[in-house]
C-alpha cells in the first residue's frame, strides 16, 4: 500500500460515488438467484455479467493473481472465498464481496445473504456484524481518528462473545483498488490518521462465532476459513468523510442520512 493518503476532489468523489452505486447495484441484483441449488459460479458469473453491461470492470480479477469476479464466502470462509462448483444449500450464509472499476474510479461493498431458513445462531451473527458496520460508521467524522472505528467495533462486539478478525482489515480506496489509510476492525492504542473530509475507504468487519484466526487454502492460497469451522459474518461499505455526517458512498438502499454539506 501507497503511504500516502489520497485526499480527493470535488469531482473524484462523484465518480468513486458512481462506481460506489453500482458496486451496490451489483449485489442487489444477484440477490433473486440466491438459492438452493445454484453454484457460487454461476452467482459470480451475474455479478461479472451486471458490471461489464453497466461499463465497468471487476477489480479483484487478476489482482495480485486472483481468478474471478467476486468473492463469494460460504459460512465458514471468512473472506476471498473463489466462485466454483459448490451448489447452496437450504441454512447456508453467504457473503458476496464486489469491487467495480467505473470510469478509472472504485466502488468497493459486501453484504450476507440467506439461502433459505436458516438458525437462529446464523441470524444473531449476520444482525450483530451488520450493527458492528454501523457502530464503526458511526465514528466517521472530521477530526476523530481512524483508531476509533475498531475501538467502537470491539466494545460492540465483545456484548455477544464473538471475535473480529484481526488478520484481514478496511482500507483507502477510490483512485486505486487498496490505498492508505488501513482501518482495523480491533482495539488498538495507536489511532492513527486524523479523518478529513475527502478521505475514502472501507470499514468491513469479520466477525467469527468462535476463535478469531483464520486458515487460508493451501491449494488455492487465497480462501480464509476460521480455524475452528465455525460461522463468520461480514458486512462492508464505502465510506466518504465530509464537513458533517459520514458519506456511505454504497448505501442503496438509504440505510444512512446524506450529508446536507459534502464540503
């Protein structure tokens, strides 16, 4: 990663907001194929299918050598989870994790999806790691640190005995795929960057119903299990600081306020 943070314009903004909106619309429409039966190829082979008729480009394809579209994560992978032969079944969670490339500016969100009935255990950790999202949001604000999202984030999730993912953590994005600043999900002591408006980039906690770590795939060097086989949940938006409120750049579906003033 650059250690140099990009501060964008005006105008930077609205395109990062533009592939921010796609991004988004993106896992809205793959949301109706979510079911018993299909393969997570065929979920990714939508989402790529979307992008590309909507004039963007998927990121994650051929970064740093990775082979699809999307990340699709199935109940026990944590993240970077490959599309492939393996068909939902009824009580399966999922995440799908897509980055778009829209006119050289990058929208990055993911979001769990249900296959059917699932438990009630499966449902308690996708509400608690949505809500996690929320409270880390809700310390995006001029002047507050970046050390404050996963501080906020870990006294949340510490009420429900879950763990956050420490391996794997938010990021700058917007002109490029992965830019500074990094943005934990865990207590830290150092705060890091101050927020200013025009910083942009992603708060995306891992939470796992067990142990903390992960295990990533020998064979394809990329799929993060949990290390003990139990459930992991996630939930990522993109996230533009501003004069006010937060901007989430990837809030279809109005779940945050705008900002009545951007600068």
């Amino acid at each position: 990663m650059s250690k140099k943070l990009i501060i964008k314009t005006a105008e930077q903004i609205e395109g990062i907001k533009a592939s921010s909106i796609l991004a988004a619309q993106t896992l809205k429409n793959v949301e109706p194929f979510v079911k018993v039966g299909v393969s997570t190829k065929y979920l990714n082979d939508i989402c790529n299918q979307f992008m590309r008729d909507n004039q963007a480009i998927p990121a994650t394809l051929g970064y740093r050598g990775y082979p699809a579209e999307t990340c699709i994560s199935v109940n026990d992978v944590v993240c970077h989870g490959i599309p492939g032969a393996y068909t939902l079944r009824e009580g399966d969670i999922l995440n799908i994790d897509v980055t778009t490339i829209l006119n050289g500016y990058y929208g990055d969100t993911s979001k769990m999806y249900k296959v059917g009935q699932i438990s009630e255990y499966a449902q308690k950790l996708i509400d608690v790691t949505k809500q996690s999202l929320a409270v880390g949001i809700s310390q995006c604000k001029a002047g507050n640190r970046i050390g404050f999202i996963g501080n906020a984030i870990d006294k949340y999730i510490k009420n429900y005995g879950y763990s956050i993912v420490y391996e794997f953590c938010g990021h700058g994005v917007g002109l490029k795929f992965h830019e500074e600043p990094e943005v934990g999900h865990n207590r830290t002591e150092d705060l890091g960057h101050e927020m200013v408006p025009g910083m942009t980039f992603t708060i995306e906690p891992m939470i796992n119903a067990g142990k903390a770590r992960v295990k990533i795939d020998k064979k394809d060097k990329w799929t993060a299990r949990t290390i003990d086989g139990k459930l992991s949940a996630q939930y990522e938006h993109t996230i533009c600081i501003t004069n006010s409120e937060p901007y989430i750049l990837t809030d279809l579906d109005n779940e945050f306020p705008v900002p009545k003033s951007v600068f």
